[in-house]
C-alpha cells in the first residue's frame, strides 16, 4: 500500500491541490489515497480557504458514504458495478488536529526579527541580519526585518525562505513531525512513499516555501538518516507554476507588495535556481512545470487575506495533471529534467492537450465528464425531485412517499432524517462547485484560445469576467427538457464525431430494472445509478445524443 501526500505552498499551491481534489473526487488518483496538507502564512487567504472548504466538503460526504444507512460502493469487482465518483479517499495531513493547514510562524511572532529573536542577537548576528535583510525604519514599501508577515511574505522570497526554516525547525516543528512519521511508517511497511509538492516560483510563500520546504524533506530521507526511514522508497515531485496571471497593481504605490512588472524578472532568477537544484541536488525526482503563454488578467488586487481569492484558472488544471500522473505511474523513476507540457493549438485547447500517460488518458475524460454531467443532473433534476412535495399512499394510508416510481425505488429503504439531509444538501454544494470550477476555467482565458473540454455556460446567470472574484452565479432551476440539451452541451468529447447522451438517455436507463449499483444502500443506491447513467456516451438507444 502507497502513502501519497499533496502540500499545496501558498495561495497558488492552494489552487493546485483545488483542482486536484476536483480530479480525485472523480476517481481520478490513487486507490489508496491522499493525505492532502496546505501551508500558508496567510491564515486568512481566500484561495486557501476555498480549498480548504471543498477538502472538507469532500471528505465530510466520504465520511457520510461509509458509514451509516447512505454506502457507496466503490469496490465491487465487477465494473459496471462500482462507482468511481469519490472513490479516491482523502485524509488531512494533521490528523490528530483534524486539519490540513499549516501556518509556520505563530501568531505571536509577526515580523521576521520577532521570528528570529533579533533581541538575543550578538553584535556580529545582528550586523549579518541587517546585511541580508532591510533593517527596522525601511520605507514602507522596502520593509523586510520588521514586515507584518499576517497577509503572507509579499513576494519577498527570502524573508519567507527564512521565516519557514525556522518555523520548520524551531518555532512550529508540528510540520516535518508529520511528515516524519508518514516517511517512516509508509516506508518501513514496504511499501512507497510518495510526496508531491505544489506552488508557484513567483510571489511569496510558494516561491519561498517550495524549494525550502523539498530540501528539508529531501535530508529526511537521505541514506543513513537517523529516522529509520527507507530511502529508497521516498519519492518526491513537484507541481510548479510559472508566472500565468496578471493583475492590477496597487493603488497605494508605497505598498509593499510584488507588482505585475516585477513576476517575470522575479520568475528568471527563480528559474536559474531551480536548474541548479534539480540539476546538482537531485531533490526532486520528477518536477512538473506549467505556466501560460499569454499572462491571463485578474481585474483587481488584493494582496492578501480572505479577499485574495482568484477564479479558478485552466493552468491549475494542467498542473493538476502532473499531481495525478505523479501519484498513478506504476514506478517513479528519477528523471533531471523537469517535464512541461505545450499545447497543439495555438487557439484551442483540447482533453488531447491535457498532460497524462497514455495509460490514464481515456480515463481523465470519461470520468471528469462523468462527474460534470452527474453535477448537472443531482443539482437540476434528481434534489428537486427529492425536495418535491411527498404524496399519499393511498386513501386509507396517510403514508408520505416520493412522487415518483423509478425515484422511489432506487431510494427504498433509505432513512430521510439524520445524516441524510446534510448529504443531499453537501452533493448539491459539490455539484454547485465543480461546475462554478469549470465555468470559470472556460470564462478566464486570453482571448482568442477556445476551450473545448466542457461548455457549462447555459447554466449559468453570470459569467462576468470583470468580477474575478464572484464571476460565476448558476440559474436557480433548469426544466427536464433544458436539463436534457444541457447534457449534450456541458461536455466537448475529444472526439467531434460523437456526442454526449441525452436526458432521455439517462432517465431511461433510470427506469430501467437492471440499473447497477453494486452493493450501495440507502441515498448510495440512487447516487451509484445516477453516477452511472451520467456517462457520456450510452451503447444503445436513438436518444443517444439525438
């Protein structure tokens, strides 16, 4: 059994690990599992926290499909049978506290002299750290040994880079105790351990905690530590973004905090230094880069706290890409050279372009399709019909029941109180999210690139570019007959000859006596067919895409 962990670094590491979670709760991943960990000095950040709130959104309702009355079954040896929707079991990095977020400095320790305890300093300590770091009464915007670090590093690398050695040794060594343990007991049991690592070389915590964070976690596993780890079974990888967005600078020209003028020339030396350590180190034995050609722009800035909250961009996407293909390939074998990915098509991106080994590549589009059409049928056809009135049994039985037959059914015996209602109302919430995920995806793109993977835009009421941070806003309700055209709609298949089934395809499969749902129980039962019947393509029938 592998031990597989993702560390999102910073606010686009955090954006990363989004993605990938959309992809795990696919099925697309291991079948053992991901301990997924977020680190970010920001405790506030919006793009952590909205990662934060679908790791626990997902794992809440794997909680709620395993145990109880409402089970899914993920397992069942027969294919047609098993689920793959949320089949990849996610765990939080920190588990005896629940959580998956990491803040290195404490919130008692602000700026980085409090960090480094400048007034224990001796004179030669304290000429060396005014050497290296702007000292105390800098302009505002050159503020470094006395910077407030609450809203993040501010694109200052190296006062992060010191900030997180610390904290990783001394002030908050929660972090490498985790990882220790997950290190050597994953190891020792023979079986691999694998860690990829996600963030960004431009900007602050990622830049400074990516390559800080990789080296420390590279001795931990070095022949002959001290730790009883084995070596061999270590594998480290890297998701890393080059510069891909843009934003507006701010209107306070003394704040100190990176401009867009200043990513790429930042970006070159980060890049310099990534060759040296790959090249020499050895830390990383594979590294996944991704970037954009053309910098996408974000019509705002915020540079931090809970309103730096930035529309979920197609680059994440592809960085995902390189986290699945990490944690799936059968064997990891050390590479130097770092991989990248490019598209065929100047003007449109395709699921021909997305980077994953042949082996997973049907399996990306059948099953993130799969999800996206199954989003659109619970949120529009399957929730309203179960919030629907009750009706009477009969005249003498004033029993309350579902409307429907075919509903009924597949829900039989299932307990509509206790947990049953947060489930209904977390799968509306997840389907709600993976289709604002790929909407925005689809909306924030340079001009003239078209993206042919998914067109959720019928769905929507607002599809706003000039609101970054509140773009998408979905159409309270869609009828039977738009829910059917938006199935054909909401998925691009890779192949322009074939077209996605339609509702009637799938609500005659619903009806159907023979639908498969292995051996799920309860509300599972309805959600393993309904999964099922959101396929993209059916083998039968003149409703297939007609």
């Amino acid at each position: 059994m592998a031990t597989n962990i993702l560390i999102g670094i910073g606010g686009t590491g955090a954006k990363i690990v989004e993605s990938a979670l959309y992809l795990f709760a696919s099925g697309i991943g291991p079948a053992d599992g991901v301990h997924i960990g977020l680190i970010d000095q920001d405790n506030a950040n919006g793009n952590v926290q909205r990662t934060e709130t679908l790791l626990n959104l997902i794992h809440r309702i794997q909680a709620e499909l395993t145990t109880g009355g409402n089970k899914l079954d993920w397992t069942d040896k027969k294919p047609d049978e098993r689920t793959s929707l949320l089949s990849v079991p996610l765990r939080k990095l920190f588990a005896d506290a629940d959580a998956c977020h990491w803040r290195p400095a404490p919130e008692k320790l602000n700026t980085l002299a409090e960090i480094l305890q400048e007034g224990q300093m001796t004179t030669a300590q304290k000429d060396l750290f005014d050497l290296l770091f702007r000292p105390a009464g800098a302009p505002a915007a050159d503020k470094e040994q006395d910077l407030r670090l609450e809203e993040g590093y501010r694109g200052r690398a190296h006062v992060g880079s010191a900030a997180l050695l610390s904290a990783l040794h001394y002030d908050s060594p929660q972090f490498l105790t985790t990882m220790t343990e997950l290190m050597r007991n994953g190891s020792s049991t023979g079986g691999e351990v694998r860690i990829m690592l996600a963030g960004s070389l431009f900007g602050g915590t990622g830049a400074a905690g990516f390559p800080t964070i990789a080296r420390s976690l590279d001795k931990l596993r070095k022949p002959g530590n001290k730790q009883n780890i084995n070596a061999e079974a270590v594998k480290i990888g890297g998701a890393l973004m080059l510069p891909y967005f843009t934003f507006k600078d701010p209107t306070d020209t003394a704040a100190n905090v990176i401009t867009s003028s200043q990513l790429l020339p930042q970006a070159q030396v980060a890049v310099n230094f990534y060759d040296r350590l790959t090249e020499q180190e050895g830390v990383f034995d594979h590294l996944y880069i991704a970037g954009w050609d053309k910098l996408i722009s974000l019509n705002y800035h915020q540079p931090g706290r809970n309103e730096q909250r930035n529309p979920a961009l197609l680059p994440e996407l592809v960085a995902a890409m390189g986290v699945a293909d990490f944690f799936t390939l059968d064997a990891i074998e050390p590479q130097r050279q770092p991989m990248m990915a490019a598209r065929r098509d100047d003007e449109a991106l395709t699921w021909g372009d997305l980077p994953i080994s042949d082996t997973m590549r049907d399996r990306v589009f059948e099953r993130l399709a799969q999800a996206l059409r199954f989003a659109v049928i619970w949120r529009n056809r399957i929730e309203p019909a179960l919030a629907a009135p009750r009706k009477r049994r009969g005249l003498l039985d004033n029993t309350l029941e579902i409307q429907f037959a075919w509903l009924r059914k597949l829900t039989e015996g299932t307990d509509w109180l206790g947990n049953t209602v947060t489930l209904r109302e977390n799968l509306v919430t997840l389907s709600e999210s993976l289709i604002e995920w790929a909407a925005c995806m689809q909306l924030f793109v340079p001009e003239g690139l078209r993206v042919e993977l998914w067109n959720p835009v019928a769905l929507l009421s607002r599809n706003d570019r000039d609101m970054p941070q509140n773009a998408i806003l979905l159409k309270e309700s869609r009828s039977e007959q738009e829910t059917s055209s938006d199935l054909t709609q909401v998925v691009i298949p890779a192949d322009s000859q074939k077209k996605p089934a339609n509702g009637q395809a799938v609500f005659d499969e619903l009806h159907d006596d023979e639908a498969g749902h292995g051996k799920s129980t309860g509300l599972g039962r309805l959600i393993a067919a309904v999964h099922r019947a959101a396929r993209p393509f059916h083998d039968k029938g003149p409703t297939n895409g007609q």
